[in-house]
C-alpha cells in the first residue's frame, strides 16, 4: 500500500469529501465537509478495554512519562494491515470509541467506512489510551483537524521532544500551513543530524513500524502532557475537553 494524500484546501477553508469516500492516510474526513472553525474542542477517546495482549491502561495519577508511551508504541512493531489496507486491532477500538461517533458527527459518512481507512492517527489514538492519556494526548482519525487542536490549545511548535506527535508532509505536492499533513506519528528521539527516529503507522508497507524521517518533511509537533515528565509546580490545567 502507499501513504494517502490530503486534498488541497479549497476557498473558504473548507475541504471537500466525496460522500463515503476516506481521504488520506492517517489524515481521513468521511462524507461531508469539514471546516476547522467547526471542530470540537478537543479530540478524545472515550476508555475502551484493551484488546487482547495490550498493555493495561496506566491511569495519568501514576505520572506516566513520554517513555512509557513510547514503550507501549514500540510493542506494536510488526502489526500489519489486511489486503484491504485496514482490518487492525486500532480500527476495532477506534470504530468503538465514543471518539469515533463524534468524528462521525463533525465529518459525516458511515461507521464502517473506517474499517479500512488510512489508520496512522488512529494507531497514535489507540497508543494514548492505553497510556490512559486520552485526555491529554487525544484521538482522532484526521489528522488535520488533530493539529489544528494542538495548535488552538497552544502546544504546537517545531521542536522534535521524545513523546511529540509529529505531523509530515511527505508527498510535497504544495498547500498551506497544516492542511499539507498526509501522516502522522509519534516522535522517539531527534537524531541531531537533520533526522528524527518515530514510530508510525500505516507506513508505506501497511504496517507499525520504527522509521527514520527527514526534518524537512516536518510540518510540526503537538506537545502531550505527561504527567510524570512535569517540572516541580502546581498541576498543569492542559486536559481535553469533550464536546
């Protein structure tokens, strides 16, 4: 499989879903069109149970870190998608999240058209949950709209942090700002040398892997809250709210 595509931003900040159709990897608005002035204040998943063989949920009050995220993405290397480009264990829990009916209602379309959409932001959805950090890292199954939350909640910038969510432009084909997304991950370590390490899905090989990107594809990072990577000082207020 390849990595899917945005479409271009059309007049008006709107952008334009055939009815029924999944847009872009990672990236996808089912049916009707989306306009960002619209989105719900943030995303989040509501809890669901772990599938089979998952790590148990670590709820936020025992200070869970970018590493323990990270350990729980890593031991999803290897998870690949069917012939029809989905059919993964992030699907099942994404289409039976309370996220998933919101996102249905901001986007329109049907619930079974995520059985097989381009599945890169809801692998990193699936990851902050079982981090029991739904409420501070989010979910969604577009990206677009996920960085635009980031960006209205002020933890957005062009920083590579171990733990970041980082939002690519791999295909180059133009656009503004972060309507050029076409993929998404979660950010392990910055290289130093003009490349970052991450752990994606949804790769070009329709699977969870390790990757080493390039800066320049970087269109930005979006800043979770961890609560256990907090400097001394009182609580942080950054939560998602459900709309």
């Amino acid at each position: 499989m390849t990595e899917h595509h945005l479409p271009r931003l059309l007049p008006g900040g709107l952008l334009r879903a055939v009815t029924g159709v999944a847009l872009a990897a990672c990236a996808v608005a089912i049916g009707a069109p989306a306009v960002m002035n619209d989105l719900p204040a943030g995303p989040r998943a509501a809890p669901a149970p772990a599938p089979a063989g998952a790590p148990p949920p670590l709820p936020a009050e025992t200070g869970v870190t970018a590493a323990d995220l990270l350990r729980i993405a890593e031991g999803q290397i290897g998870v690949v998608e069917d012939a029809d480009g989905g059919g993964t264990k992030f699907h099942s829990w994404y289409m039976d999240s309370e996220r998933a009916r919101e996102t249905l209602a901001r986007d329109g379309g049907v619930m079974e058209k995520y059985t097989n959409a381009p599945w890169c932001a809801m692998f990193v959805s699936w990851v902050g949950a079982q981090a029991g950090l739904d409420g501070t890292i989010g979910a969604d199954a577009y990206a677009v709209a996920w960085a635009g939350w980031f960006q209205d909640e002020g933890r957005w910038g062009s920083v590579a942090r171990p733990g970041a969510v980082v939002y690519f432009d791999l295909d180059d084909d133009g656009g503004e700002g972060i309507y050029r997304i076409d993929h998404m991950g979660l950010v392990k370590r910055d290289n130093g040398d003009g490349t970052i390490t991450t752990i994606e899905g949804n790769t070009d090989r329709g699977r969870v892997e390790q990757r080493v990107r390039r800066v320049s594809e970087v269109i930005g990072y979006g800043y979770p809250d961890y609560p256990g990577d907090r400097p001394s000082g009182p609580p942080s207020s950054f939560h998602m709210s459900r709309t």
